[in-house]
C-alpha cells in the first residue's frame, strides 16, 4: 500500500525518534550493547545519513523556489549541498557581454551558507543555455579565435572569481559530446560555439582558467548517456585521460543520471566508475532523476525506488564518489514534465513535499538498511505497533508487528522470515506473515533457536507491504510467549532490465516519434508465457535509400522486425513467443546504420499487446 509512503516528514520522523526512544530505554536497561545505538541513526533525514557517510547529497534548486517555506525546509532538512538549477547558466549570469548578473547565484549561495550547506556552481560552458550575443558572436566570421579565449577567459575569470572559496564544485565543461562522442562544435542548436570559436581545446582553457580563478574549488566535466559503459562513456574516459596526460586541473566527472526505468546496470555504473577512479579522478552523480510514464502506478513507483537505491548504494561503494545531486527533489517542480512530454514523477518527493517510495530507497541506501531484503524499522510501517528492537531482531508481542515494503520481482516469490520464539502458558507462539494487510501465512515458531520460515506467494507483479505479526494473543492478560524476528526478506529482487535502452521516444502530436536509440515500452507486463501479438500502427519517413526499421523486443531482445515502408499510418503485427515470467515489451528504432545518424524517423500512433490495454501517447 503505497499510501503509507506518503505519510508526512513529520509522522515519518515521529515514528524513528520512538523508535529511538526504545533504544535508548532498552540500552538504559542494559538489554542491548551499545553498538545496536550507532546501527539506528537517530535522525534519518538524508543530511544527517549523508553526513554520516561524508556524502555530499543535495538538490538542484531555483532562487525562486527557496522562497516558499516548504520547498526551503524539505530543502535544508535533507540536503547539504545545492545546485542552482540554472542560476549560474551563461544567459542567466552573463546576459549582455558587460553585464554580469549574480542576483539568483548570489540569492542560492546565501541559503546554502546559512544553512551550512555546499554548493555545486553549473555550468562555466555548454551547448545550451547561451545569451543570443554569444550567438551572434559565433556566427560572425570575423571574431577570432584569440577574441573567443578572451571572452571565455573574461567569463570564467569573473564568475569564478565572484564566488571564489563559496563553491566547493564546478561544473565546468558540460555535455561537450554528442552520444556518438564525437565533439559538439557550432553554433546551432546542439552546438557548442567554443568548439567551434576556439577548437578542442578550449575544454583544456577552460579548466586552467577555473582553477586559475578558484584554486580550492574541485572541477567537473559534466554530462549524461556517459553514466555506465558504452560510447559515449568511453568518449568522455578518453577525454579525462588525455587532460589528465596534459596535466589538466580536472577533478571529477559528473554523472548526470537523468534515466528512465530503463537505467543502466548498477554494476556497469560501477564499472565506469572504478576505471574513473584508474584515472585518479572522482565521479559524482550529478542531476538524477527517473522519469515515469504518467500516470505512475505502485509498480512503477517500485522500479524507481531501486534504481535510486541502487545507484546511490553504487556511489557508496565506490571509493571515488562523495557526491549525490538529484535534478530537482520535488515532482512540484521538475523539468520533466516540460522536456519529456508524458512523462513526470522523476523525483523522491511528491508534489506536496511528501517521501515516494525512491525517498525510502535512498535512505536504505544511506544505511537505514544494509540492503532490500531486511525489515526497518519505521518504514512503511502497516500496522500498529513495532516490535521493539532487541539484539538480533525485534521482540514482537501482543500486537506486535513489523514489516517494510519491497519490491516484488514478480513471478512466484519465496518470502522468508527469520525467527525464534519462547514458550509460555504451554504454547509457542504464532504469526502471521501478512502481504498488504492480508493474512497469506500463519507459523508456528516452535524454536527458541533462529530459524526461517517461509512461504511462497502468487505472482505478485508489484511491490507490497510485508509484515509478520504475533498473533496469538489469546490470553488475557496476555502471557510472555514473545516471538522475535531477525530478519523478513522477499525473493531475491530482478530489476534493472533494458540496460541497452539510451533514450526514449518523444511524443509528437499524432504518436512518438523515436528516431536514433529512441524506444517506447509497453507499461503492460506479461506472465503466462506462450505467442504473444504486438499490433503498432505506424508511419515512417523515407530517406537516405531507406525506409525505417522497427523491431519489437521484449525484455530488450528483438522478436521481429518490420520495415515501416509507408509514410501513412499503417498497422503492423508481429508474432512473439515468450517464457512464463515477467516480461516487458518494447518497440525501437533500429535501422541506425548511417553515421552521422540520418533523419529517417519512425512515428508510432499506438502499440497493444494482445491482451493487455492499447498504448497510445
Ligand atoms: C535544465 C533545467 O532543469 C531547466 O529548467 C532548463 O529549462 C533547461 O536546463 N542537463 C543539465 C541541466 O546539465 O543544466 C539541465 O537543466 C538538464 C539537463
């Protein structure tokens, strides 16, 4: 019951601070040693995990934004760094050649010193984001290249020099690369005019006018698509090495992160981290967020849960990442909606300010838990009362209950609780393994030594609350046959498919388009196995000798493929087979043979699985 996720910041921190109290009683009492304190944290707020762990973890925010009482208080209870989400950005900063404006940098900073938090600054170069004079400037053949270094150089010298000792990161270049690798350089849309105005190397000026500027300041190459390895990952290591070889004062690389549930493997992330760190810089995550195809139901609430668990835990481990910054925190104010039409929901905060279930994630993340597969405390909690915590597990008993919402990996899944029980007034205890409330199994603890119980479900295809309570509370007054629980988890958890996918397909009016590594997937999940038929009404634009290609994949291998030879809507069938199980189906743009990459797009008007409800954008 995902509602339970929404409980307010407020109960959420009633519930640990009682949850602490306990401790504190039990540790007063002499019940538990002393270590079992510094497992809870007492305040769970991912500042205060955060800190803990000496991770740098925040949000982009806008100057005007912090203005409202209840963004700038979720703001500083949970973050100690900040980015400005466009404040510092070249149009924003540097609106006419003479003219600096530093009113919203000035307004972020300010907030972010009072609350005695850091500040990433973003960006000092991009593609994106220029005033229209640095437009014309390029565009003129008579500037030299001796003119461009200079306005760079007076650029990052002023604005860098302005915030001198007040930024602990910089994103100093931003997103030079175009996913093939190859550098953005031009002055039209996409382009970066320095590529063009000064060359390659204007990366490497760049960098030595920051550190010139700011000498304490940890500078950052920025970008997305480079998260884990392929590419364009590749590109941008090959970059880091070569301004390394130069002796280029980089420090970092920013993973920006901005995904949809089709993320990268964890462990793939991990690996570009780690030959990152070969190379003796840090990385960071820069702007996560997770788009959803709205609306977003408890499953896919689910799915983003993890993959915000999973790349924070990932930064964790990795000895070089000390930094994690969402793209915004709240759906209240995130730029998905406007820049992917359909989709929304990408941050861990509803729009009222309230926990989602990725809130949660991160905080496991952050050491609430170890990992998915254990109960705690104050999460979610279903029911009335919680067990209260004892060495080894929680004591449940008259009414006690504890439990914690998973992520069902779907299919038959085994849940198992590990417990042990006392005897008293002649009978062991019971309890009753609950999934959202329901009652699915009743054991008998009849050990007074740890042991699993364990009961396998239906194909439960979304996440759900699991709870075990003690139930045999039948005397009066009720006698000490306590029953504890080390420990509850739930199958071992399948996620992060579609690790091929790099981008989605935009809606147009009429369909999506998907041109180049664009896809849409089918919200719709398949368990019974067997032939399956996919109908997708489609047109396609002729170009280059070639009518598009489009292949229908599930679980990201393609089951058939048809050339979309009409420019009019036509409707296509395919014929799949697949195994019992969990599936998910998706229709991609494939034909990507030309490089540079052809216009030779591919629209889809709607797409159903038989069976399963039409998809239409
Ligand atoms: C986005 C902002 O969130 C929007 O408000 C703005 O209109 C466009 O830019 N990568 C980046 C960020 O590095 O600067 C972008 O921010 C999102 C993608």
């Amino acid at each position: 019951m995902l509602g339970r996720t929404t409980n307010g910041g407020t109960r959420v921190k009633r519930r640990i601070r009682v949850g602490a109290l306990l401790v504190c009683l039990a540790l007063f009492f002499g019940l538990i040693p002393a270590r079992a304190a510094t497992e809870l944290p007492a305040d769970p707020a991912l500042r205060a995990l955060g800190d803990q762990r000496g991770l740098s973890i925040g949000t982009a925010v806008g100057a005007g934004s912090l203005a409202n009482p209840a963004y700038a208080a979720t703001v500083r209870t949970e973050f100690n760094v900040v980015t400005p989400e466009n404040e510092m950005k070249w149009n924003s900063i540097h609106p006419e050649p003479t003219v600096y404006n530093f009113a919203g940098g000035d307004a972020i900073v300010a907030f972010a010193q009072q609350n005695g938090m850091k500040v990433r600054g973003h960006n000092l170069a991009w593609y994106s984001a220029n005033p229209s004079w640095l437009i014309t400037m390029c565009n003129d053949p008579t500037v030299t290249r001796d003119q461009a270094i200079a306005v760079l150089k007076d650029h990052i010298d002023t604005v860098v020099g302005h915030y001198k000792g007040k930024i602990a990161q910089w994103d100093v270049v931003n997103e030079a690369l175009y996913d093939d690798g190859t550098l953005r350089a031009g002055c039209g849309t996409g382009q970066t005019p320095w590529g063009k105005m000064i060359g390659s190397d204007y990366i490497d000026l760049a960098f030595q006018f920051a550190h010139a500027a700011d000498p304490a300041a940890k500078l950052f190459y920025n970008d997305y698509n480079a998260e884990a390895l392929g590419t364009k990952s590749d590109a941008v290591y090959n970059l880091v090495a070569g301004l390394k070889q130069r002796g280029i004062p980089i420090d970092g690389v920013g993973l920006q992160m901005h995904f949809d549930l089709g993320a990268p493997s964890a462990a793939d992330v991990a690996s570009n981290m780690s030959r990152l760190n070969a190379l003796g810089v840090e990385v960071g995550i820069t702007e996560m967020d997770v788009r959803l195809f709205l609306p977003a139901g408890d499953a896919q609430l689910a799915q983003q849960r993890r993959v915000f668990h999973d790349m924070l835990a990932t930064c964790l481990a990795a000895a070089n990442c000390h930094t994690f910054v969402m793209w915004g925190f709240t759906d209240a104010d995130s730029w998905i909606p406007s820049y992917f039409p359909g989709y929304g929901a990408a941050t861990p905060f509803d729009s009222t300010y309230n926990p989602k279930p990725a809130y949660f994630g991160l905080r496991d993340a952050l050491g609430m838990q170890t990992d998915e597969t254990k109960v705690v405390e104050a999460e979610n909690m279903s029911t009335k009362t919680v067990g209260a915590s004892t060495l080894g597990g929680w004591e449940l008993s008259a009414n006690g209950e504890v439990g914690n919402y998973f992520p069902f990996p779907g299919g038959n899944t085994t849940i198992t609780v590990v417990a042990k029980g006392v005897q008293g007034g002649g009978a062991w205890p019971t309890m009753d393994l609950k999934v959202d409330g329901a009652v699915v199994a009743t054991f008998t603890v009849a050990s007074s030594s740890w042991a699993p119980y364990s009961f396998t479900t239906a194909a439960y295809s979304v996440g759900h609350n699991v709870s075990v309570a003690f139930t045999n509370d039948y005397y009066a007054p009720p006698q000490d046959r306590n029953l504890f629980v080390d420990k509850v988890s739930v199958g071992s958890v399948v996620e992060a498919e579609n690790t091929e996918v790099k981008s989605v397909g935009h809606a147009v009016t009429g369909g999506w388009e998907l041109d180049q590594n664009g896809y849409v997937e089918h919200p719709a999940q398949f368990w019974t196995g067997g032939l399956f038929n996919f109908t997708v009404v489609a047109s396609g634009t002729f170009a280059n000798g070639a009518w598009p290609t489009l292949a229908v994949r599930i679980d990201q291998v393609t089951v058939g493929q048809v050339t979309v030879s009409s420019s009019g809507w036509q409707t296509y069938t395919v014929l799949g087979v697949a195994p019992p199980g969990r599936h998910r189906v998706s229709l991609a743009f494939t034909n990507d043979y030309y490089s540079p990459p052809q216009d030779r797009n591919l629209f889809i008007d709607s797409f159903s699985v038989a069976g399963a409800p039409t998809l239409t954008p």
